[in-house]
C-alpha cells in the first residue's frame, strides 16, 4: 500500500537545520542594540514566528509603553535581526540536523513530496538553504518564507501557498514537522492530517506536550515510523 500521505512540510531552523541558540541569541541582540533587553527564555517563547511578528509580541509584552510612542521600532529591531542572521549565517557553518538529507531522500523516493517553510524572511531562507546547497535541490519541491503570503504562523497561508505549488488539494494528505508552539498551532489551522514536533530545537519534549502535537519525535528518521507502515516498502 502507498502512504496515505503525499505532502511533508518541514520547518527549517532547529528542524531540518541545526540552530544552537543563535536565532534567540540575534533576537536578544537586536532588542538590546535598541534599548529593549529581554531573556533567553523569552526569545524561544516566540520563536518560528514571523519575526516582525515575533518582535511586535515581545515589546508589547514586556515594552508596551514602546509600541504606543513609535511603531516605527519593530521595523527598526527587525532590520537589525535580519542584518545579524544574515551576517551569522554568511560566516558560520550550516549543518542539517541529524538524518534530515535521509529522511528527504526516503521520502521522495516513496513518492512524498517535500517542503520547507519559516518564519524567516526570503532574505534569510535564501541564504541559508544556497550554503547548504539546498535552494535549488531536487529533493525539495516547494520553499516559501512568511513574507511571501499575507499572513505567517500561526496561521494557514505558507501551507495553503505550498498545497497551491505541489498541486495537493487534501490537506489531510500532509504532514507538518516542527520543533516550535507555532508549528503545530500552523499544522492544526492548515487541517494537516498529521502534526509532529521535534526535540531538536528550542522547545523540550515537556513543553511540546502541553501543545498535543499527534507526535512527538527526538529525531527526523523516527518520522519514517509514523509513516512506513502503510507506505512503499
């Protein structure tokens, strides 16, 4: 029997490429350069947002006072984040996460179609997937960032956008693969027939339990399982 899957839709930093604290690192770094310091722990509570999102919900809960003086400061601090990603990602090495090139390659080789999605700019995507020599692969079918649609995570448009390009219609038929709040809160508005988080980023297993993802996996191979027994063998 084949899988009654046609569609996997991976996050990106801490899912499919590693990221040891530096995504939070460069939101606590651009909040501080502009005045609005703030903690670890409230840099990964907004992680795999939109990040002019992200740092609109960090002002307004820490610095509200900021958003009602000049709004004008999200795009400010946004700036300063993409300009810091970018400037990381161009000098450091890009790694994928443990199993993630052998995960794609079963995947498409079971007839699945693969795709990536974020909450980076197309800027930052872009730059991070040409070092890893994944912007033009073969083994990727769609890549769409949260400024290519009207709306990021939480809500549908990145996976609607991404059913329109690889022509699936059944939102059931997709699996959505995470390691943040948000992508699973994205996977559940898309209707995705299965949403799975993933230990390798900045949420713990505890904490993604209290979200009830339909699973919960330490390494994207276990992801095979979830979907192996009634694929291709």
């Amino acid at each position: 029997m084949q899988s009654p899957f046609k569609l996997v839709v991976f996050d990106i930093a801490g899912t499919t490429i590693q990221d040891k604290a530096a995504v939070a690192e460069t939101f606590m770094y651009a909040m501080q350069k502009h005045g609005y310091p703030i903690e670890m722990q409230q840099a990964n509570a907004v992680m795999g947002y939109r990040k002019n999102l992200a740092i609109e919900n960090l002002l307004r809960e820490n610095y509200p006072a900021a958003l009602t003086e000049d709004t004008s400061i999200i795009s400010a601090i946004h700036e300063t984040f993409n300009e810091t990603m970018i400037a990381f990602y161009q000098a450091e090495p890009i790694v994928a996460t443990p199993n993630a090139m052998e995960t794609f390659n079963w995947l498409k080789s079971n007839g699945i179609k693969v795709a990536l999605n974020t909450g980076f700019s197309k800027i930052i995507t872009d730059t991070i997937l040409k070092k890893i020599g994944w912007l033009d692969a073969d083994f990727i079918d769609c890549i769409i960032s949260s400024d290519e649609v009207a709306n990021g995570r939480p809500a549908a448009d990145m996976i609607q956008q991404i059913m329109k390009a690889t022509g699936i219609t059944d939102a059931n038929a997709i699996v959505k693969v995470g390691d943040t709040e948000v992508d699973i809160a994205e996977g559940r508005a898309a209707g995705c027939g299965l949403v799975v988080s993933v230990t390798t980023g900045s949420f713990t297993k505890d904490e993604l339990l209290s979200y009830h993802p339909d699973a919960i996996i330490d390494d994207l191979m276990e992801l095979i399982t979830l979907i192996k027994p009634v694929a291709v063998a």
